[in-house]
C-alpha cells in the first residue's frame, strides 16, 4: 500500500502559487527581468507544479519599454496587493528619471502594509529614494555605486551580487538576479528544487550574498600581478585623497622606478595617468548620476580645485564637467 504524503508535503502541493509583482520602471534592464523570471518558470517546470506565478505591472498605461528597445505590456497598474506578494522592481537606465513620485509613493504604502520589496539592477536607488532601505544592508550595480553613497549615506552598501535584509532585496543587475532566485526558491522548497533549476538554466556557477559583483582586478586589466593589482586596489580605495607614487611603491616593497616601469609594461602608461583615469571616471558617474555640484564632484575624486579639475576632465573626456552635466540634463528632461 503507498504512504500517504506527510502534513507538510500534503500543505506544499495544496499551497497556492506564491505571486510575485514585476514593477518595471522605464528603461529598465531586460536582462535582471528576464532571469528571474525564468528561473521561477524553471522551479515551476521542475516540481512540475505551479509554484510560483508573476504579474507584469506599471506606473500606467499599456505598454513599458525596456533598454534594449523591446516594449512589454502591463498586466496591472500600481494598485493595492497582496500582503504576501513579493514585489520585485526592476530598473535600468536614467533611473533618476523613472523613480517617479507615483512609483515611491506606491512603495511607501505597500512597505507599511508589511509587503516584501525587492530591486533588481538599478532599482536599489529606487527604494532607497522612497526611505526602505535606511539602516540596512543593500546593493546596485558597480557603475551607480559612487552617486548611491553620496546620495544614501543611511544605507550600508556593499558590492555583493545580492543582498537580502528583512524584507528587503536587492541585486547588482545582470544575472545576480538567477542567484537571488534561487536563494529564495531554496528557502521556499528546498536546495534540491533550487540546483534542479541551476542546472536547468545551464548556471554551474551559483553565487551566494558573499560573492562580489565585480571580475577581480587582475581580470579586468588582463594581468595576473599581485603587486601590480595590489597598487590598483589601493587606488581604487583612495579616490578623495590621492596618494603619490613614492606612497603607492612603498607600500607594496618597491621603488617608484620600478612601480613606473610595471605600468609602462603592463598597463602601457605611468601610475600618475592610470590614477587620474580612475578618478575621472568616478567624477564622470557622479556628474552623470547625482545632482553634486561640479565643485563637490571635483573635492570628493581629489582635485583641489575646479580649474584643474575642468582642464583635466576636457583632456580625457573632450568636454567640461559642466557640459556633461548640461548634456546630462537634457537628456533626462526631454
């Protein structure tokens, strides 16, 4: 005679399929959408019941469109949800611009109601703007990682590929969100039905809350050179105040000839040049992301005053800060 199935697994098949809420902002990011989305389709198809089911919402109107150009339509408006729905925003470019007041006020209300609220890609920012994410541990992509320090000093970043506090999730855009996924398919129905999914989604390599979001250094430059990528890491730390090469060689047991001939070598420019482009490229996603005034921009990457900090920013970018920041603004209005 078979055994009956177990008070718990008999309450797992008869459970109703946990609704999630895709809140997609303009030009968010179909990658982060799209991953998520599969990975809760895979769970589905391999428990061979319907797990999970997901609604396509918005601030108004038929039809959303997404970086790439592709426009998806909308099931539902920003309306009143479940308490145990999951909501999941979804972000991407100019996200500035598509935190609508409509869309935080929305997320103010469901976060009273005690609904759990996630950002996938650049939809940190989003839920940070409405006030979810003081006091907690968070994260975004690396490219908007600057403007969201200056702007959330009340939100403990960091560059995980997800971050899960409370009710509160976010991701680092990309396929961080197959890994948030899968964290919660396993804490819903356990690690087998998760890895079952990896390997359904060909993802063999499954990242944890641990995992940073970003390739290592000697990865990114091409060269595997401990001191080398030591002296880029220390760089990397010190943006608001530079410090010299006698400094940087010091630090990691070499002379300042020496250190000036391993950039030349490997990097094919001095460690002074290689130095200001990290800066520049902080000051240029600040400009791009944040409402700093140039002169702030110019303080918080090293520059001691905004004369040198405009001729040096024209020499590498071929405009000033302020037109950037001109351009910039444009751009977001039309």
């Amino acid at each position: 005679m078979a055994l009956s199935a177990t008070p718990a697994k008999r309450a797992t098949a008869e459970a109703k399929p946990k609704r999630v809420i895709f809140v997609l902002l303009e030009n968010f990011t179909l990658l982060s959408f799209s991953c998520a989305v599969e990975a809760l389709r895979a769970a589905n198809r391999m428990s061979g019941r319907d797990l999970y089911e997901w609604v396509i919402a918005g601030e108004g109107g038929d039809m959303i469109g997404c970086s790439a150009g592709t426009e998806f339509k909308l099931q539902m408006g920003l309306e009143e949800i479940g308490r145990d729905d999951l909501v999941l925003v979804c972000g991407g470019l100019d996200i500035q611009a598509s935190s609508t007041k409509k869309v935080l006020s929305w997320l103010r209300r469901e976060a009273r109601r005690g609904v759990t609220i996630g950002g996938l890609c650049t939809a940190g920012y989003t839920l940070a703007k409405a006030g979810l994410l003081d006091g907690k541990k968070a994260t975004i992509h690396w490219e908007n990682q600057d403007s969201f320090v200056e702007e959330f000093p009340n939100v403990e970043l960091t560059k995980s590929v997800f971050i899960v506090d409370g009710n509160r999730l976010t991701t680092a855009g990309g396929t961080s969100s197959i890994d948030l996924m899968l964290k919660l398919i396993a804490e819903d129905h356990g690690e087998e039905l998760a890895n079952d999914v990896a390997d359904q989604l060909i993802y063999t390599s499954i990242r944890t809350d641990q995992d940073a979001q970003r390739l290592s250094i000697p990865t990114r430059i091409g060269v595997r050179h401990p001191k080398l990528s030591a002296v880029i890491q220390i760089m990397e730390n010190n943006i608001e105040e530079p410090i010299s090469p006698s400094i940087l060689a010091k630090d990691v047991g070499m002379s300042t000839r020496q250190l000036e001939r391993l950039f030349r070598r490997y990097l094919n420019r001095s460690p002074k040049r290689y130095y200001m482009e990290i800066r520049l490229q902080k000051a240029r996603n600040l400009l791009m992301q944040t409402d700093m005034s140039v002169i702030n921009v110019a303080l918080a990457c090293g520059f001691a005053s905004p004369s040198h900090f405009s001729k040096c920013y024209r020499s590498h970018y071929q405009t000033t800060p302020y037109r950037e920041r001109g351009v910039q603004a444009a751009r977001l209005s039309v």
